[in-house]
C-alpha cells in the first residue's frame, strides 16, 4: 500500500499549524523554540513529499539547506536564551518585557 | 557513465562566471581576514582592525562601481539561473555598501564606549552587506532563502550584541522568535509554489519550479489555483515581516530599542531595503499574474502601515522607538511605490530606489548624531535628553535638524523630492485613495519630527547647569555627518544629481 501525497500534506500542515499555534500561545521562550523546529520540519516534510510526487531533485536538496539554516539558527537560539537566563533568572515571555513601555 | 556526469555537470556549470560576483567574494575574504587579523596581531595594534575594515569596504565599493556601471546595464542571468543581474541590484551593491561602511564607523564610536568585543561586529555587518547584495541579485528560491536566512541569522547575533545589557539580549530574542517565525511562513508558502508548479497533472507545470522565471509563466497562466495564491501570500507576508509592514510589524519598536544603534540604523536602512527590492522582483517578476489578488492586499497593508506607524510615533518619547514606528510608516510609502510598479508604471521601482537613497542619507544623520550622544546605556535615549541640543552642540542640532527635516519631507531636502517621486508614481497607477492616505501620515509626521526638533531648539530648561558629556567628536566625524547633510541638500535642489530615475 501506499500514502498518497495528500496525507502527507494533511500531516505537514497539521504540523505546521500546530507550530504557529505554539508559537503563539506558549509562554516559554524554550516552547516557543520548539514549535519553530515544528514549522520547519513541517516545511521539510511537505518539500519532500512533492518532491517525490513530482519527480524532481530540487526539493530534495532544499531540504539540505533548511536543515542547515535550522541548526544555525538553534545554536544561536540557544546562545541567547542562556545569557538572557542569567541576567533575569526567566525564560518566561510575559516577564521578558522590559522592551515593552 | 562517468563522461556522461561530467557532461551533465558541465551543462550546469556552463555560465558559471565568478568573476561577476567578486564585490561579494572579495566582502567574504575581507570578514574572514578581519578574524584572521585578530589572531595575528597583537593585542596593543588591535586598533588596526576597524581601518582595515572600513578601508576594505571602500576599497570593495571602488571596485564595484568600476567593474560594472550602473546605466544602461544589460540584464542577464547567471549560474544557471541562480543569479539574475539588472542595473538595480548593480546599484543596490553600492547602496549596502556605503550602508555597512556608514554601520562600521558608528560601531567603531559605539564601541570605543562599551567594554564588547570588537573584531565580530566588523565581521558580522560585512557578512551581513555581502549576503544582502546576493539576497537582491537572486533568481531562484533556494537561492534567496539561504541569502535571507544569512543575513537574518547574522542580524541576531548583531542586534544582541551588547551581551552585558539584559535590554539588547530581550530584543535579540524577540528578533530571533519573529525572525524564525517569519522565515518558516516564507518558506511554506515557498513549498506550496514548489509543489504545484512542478506538479505534472497540472498544464504547464515545470521541471525547475523554484526558478523565478519558470514561476512567472506557470503563475500567469494558473493564476487562479487555490494553492497558487495561498502561497504567494504566504511568500509576502514573510516578506512583509521582514520589512514591518502591519499586521506584521510588533516586532519593530522593541527591536530597534533594545540593538546598539549603529544596528538599529543597520536595520532600518539597509535590511529594509533588502526586503522591498526583493518584493519588487517578486511582485513584478514571478508574482505577476497574480495582479488583481496582490494589489488589494497590498493596498491595504499599505494603507494601514502609514496610519498605524505615524498614529502610534506620536505619543512616543524614547527615540529609538520613534524611528522605529516612523520607519514603519516609511515602509508604507515605499509600498505605495511597490503597488505603483505592479500597477505598469514602468519608472516606479526607480522611484522606489530614490526614496531608499534619501532615506539612506537622512536615517544615518540622526542615527549618527544618536550614535554620538548615547552614553553607556544605549537603549534608553529619551526625548528630554535632546532638551536644548542646538544650544550645547550646535553642530549636531543642525544635522539633526536636517536629517528630521528629510524624513519629514521639507521641500528644499531629499526627503520631500522622494516622497513626490513616490506619489506622482501613485498618482500614474490611479491609487488615488492610497495617495490621500500618503500625504495625510506626511502631515502627521511633520508634527512629531517637529516634535523633536523644537526639543533640540526651544527647549525651556535655560537656567539648566549645562552638563556637556564631552564625546570625542573629532574631525572625521564632521566630515561624515556633514557629506550626509550636504548630499541630502544636493538631492533635494538637483534631483538629477542622482542618475536613477532614466
């Protein structure tokens, strides 16, 4: 048997949305970071399932970048959160509003 | 078999000519040899670094401006279709970079007051111009993803910098979960283009449907495909995050409050920019066919970017914020032409360019005069700190003045001839409701630069004990404050003193 390129869509926007949701709703900044990765892989999924469908390499090799992009972006992420943590003893976004007045 | 490989490769590999993109290779070498330079060198000619790294970058822009010139360039693709070169992205190559050499000097005065290190920055805003100058030169998605993701993800670790000051981390995150946010809706919507038009049920679908001119001729001709237009406005609307057009613009006064402020004018000028040439070649390339979707959409973005910018600058007093959101309502305006350009009107993505000029030389004016006044505490720089500026420093009053003048718009300044390039490009397209909306924010904006000029010159604390923190300004720095001023004036008296507009 085989999984139609629907479903693999069906499952790749759930993700998707799931993530956007979790980005929106949570209140912790290591959550929230999660649900970014969530996005992504939700975009990966999609690009290789039409891929395949399709018949061309291209999305294949997309892939590769974004993974990349994606670990940079983490590192960073992750950089961040920790010198943030030890200045304000937080990872919380509603007390990470000293920006906000 | 191996022949036949090769064969393959070199059908590739065919116009694969680096030599068009040295500026950008010689920009890598040079961030990368600033690193290298630290290692070497000893401690105590450390100082060395920053003149490498503004000699460096004139010496880059000399060479781009001679290797290609910029009138009459004849566009052509290279790469294999990766790289698409006009005489725009020829003259947004010598745009970013002034803005990093501009970015690099006022680091060097932010710097000299903060006890950070020094070499990354330099190397940061180098990599950051580079991957700019390719992020507008792109033709195929692939390409302007990685291009974006290098300049956002370098922006990061840039508007975080200063590691001592909990005020810059917090914008750094912010930046970061926005960034990501944004770039993962891009990248959906990018998907969706992806998958349907290389999908083969569908006619005219495409072998390399990530290829912005392959996008072009599916799109305009399955131009009313559900999954065609889910993904092109998810394509914008990443873009629009990037620039801060409403409803995605939260991001914009936090960050640029919380960034040391040579990264602040970084990204209200530069990385701005960026953002609205690559939506100009979306919109006016693959995204053509999708007319008479775009154009209300964006109209209305635009529409509610210039209320919503000038309307909340009013009320602000912290400085940073306030070039922020009227930053925003500068997007606006640029959108204005944007909208104009997909309407057919052939000359507006000059116009476009022209505004970003003028506004080029106005942002580094204040962000320079900002820049110099700062103390430590760089993100909190109020409006009662600039309480009788014009009497203490009368040099910086005037070129603030000037600066707040442009972007206002006062007729003998840049400012004013770009926003009238903009409109009479409105006025050609028919967006007459757009156009009252225009002039409508312009007048509110005059009220609060006014706001802050008449806080420099009639301020009412006389009796005040005139503190004068005595900043090193030495005579460089007047020299560089004084050209952006006298170009700004140039502009405005001798349009034509800037070759754009053909």
């Amino acid at each position: 048997m085989t999984v139609g390129l629907n479903a693999f869509l069906l499952v790749s926007g759930l993700l998707f949305a799931i993530g956007l949701l979790g980005v929106i709703l949570r209140k912790n900044t290591l959550v929230i970071y999660m649900s970014l990765e969530l996005m992504l892989n939700a975009v990966n999924l999609a690009l290789v399932a039409f891929s395949r469908y399709n018949g061309t390499m291209d999305g294949n090799l997309f892939v590769f970048f974004i993974i990349t992009v994606a670990a940079a972006e983490v590192a960073l992420g992750l950089a961040i959160i920790v010198a943030l943590f030890r200045r304000r003893q937080s990872v919380m976004v509603d007390q990470l509003n000293a920006l906000s007045r | 078999m191996n022949d036949l490989l090769a064969e393959f490769l070199r059908g590739y590999t065919a116009n694969n000519q680096w030599a068009i993109i040295m500026p950008e290779i010689m920009l890598a070498v040079l961030a990368l040899g600033l690193l290298g330079a630290e290692m070497v060198l000893p401690k105590k000619s450390h100082g060395l670094i920053p003149r490498l790294a503004l000699w460096g970058q004139l010496f880059v822009l000399v060479v781009a401006m001679t290797a290609g010139s910029y009138i009459g360039f004849e566009s052509k693709s290279y790469f294999s279709g990766m790289i698409y070169q006009t005489d725009i992205t020829q003259f947004m190559r010598g745009f970013f970079l002034v803005c990093s050499i501009l970015v690099c000097y006022l680091g060097h005065i932010y710097l000299s007051k903060q006890q950070l290190p020094k070499t990354e920055f330099y190397h940061l805003v180098i990599i950051i111009s580079a991957a700019m100058m390719l992020l507008v030169q792109s033709s195929n998605f692939v390409m302007l993803f990685v291009a974006l993701e290098t300049v956002t993800v370098a922006f990061y670790v840039l508007v975080a910098y200063c590691r001592s000051s909990s005020l810059s981390l917090e914008a750094g995150l912010k930046y970061l979960v926005m960034g990501a946010l944004s770039s993962s809706i891009l990248l959906f919507g990018i998907v969706l283009l992806y998958g349907v038009a290389g999908n083969p049920e569908l006619a005219f679908n495409s072998q390399d449907a990530l290829n912005f001119d392959e996008l072009r001729n599916f799109i305009a001709l399955n131009s009313d495909n559900l999954l065609v237009r889910v993904g092109a406005l998810l394509v914008i609307a990443g873009i629009c995050f990037k620039i801060g057009a409403v409803p995605f613009q939260i991001w914009v006064p936090d960050v640029y409050q919380g960034s040391p402020t040579p990264v602040t004018a970084y990204l209200a000028v530069a990385s701005k920019a960026a953002g609205f040439i690559v939506l100009l070649q979306l919109v006016t390339g693959p995204f053509m066919g999708l007319q008479g979707l775009l154009v209300p959409v964006l109209s209305f973005v635009a529409a509610a970017t210039i209320l919503f910018g000038n309307f909340a600058a009013v009320t602000q007093r912290n400085v940073k914020r306030l070039m922020g959101l009227s930053g925003i309502a500068h997007a606006g305006y640029i959108l204005v032409g944007v909208i104009a350009a997909m309407r057919g009107v052939a000359w507006a993505p000059y116009a476009v360019i022209f505004y970003l000029v003028t506004y080029l030389l106005a942002s580094f004016a204040v962000f320079g005069v900002m820049t110099h006044l700062a103390g430590s505490d760089d993100a909190n720089q109020e409006l009662d700190d600039y309480e009788n500026l014009a009497r203490k420093r009368p040099f910086l009053g005037g070129i603030l003045a000037c600066g707040l003048g442009s972007l206002a718009g006062i007729p003998p300044l840049g400012g004013f001839i770009g926003k009238l390039f903009l409109f009479v490009a409105a006025f050609q397209a028919e967006l007459f409701g757009l156009l009252g909306i225009s002039v409508l924010g312009v007048v509110i904006s005059i009220y609060y630069y006014f706001g802050w000029v008449r806080e420099c010159y009639f301020g009412n604390a006389s009796d005040e004990v005139i503190h004068d923190v005595k900043a090193p300004f030495n005579m460089s720095d007047r020299v560089l404050l004084g050209a952006l001023v006298v170009g700004t004036v140039i502009i405005g008296i001798v349009p034509a003193a800037l070759p754009i507009i053909p």
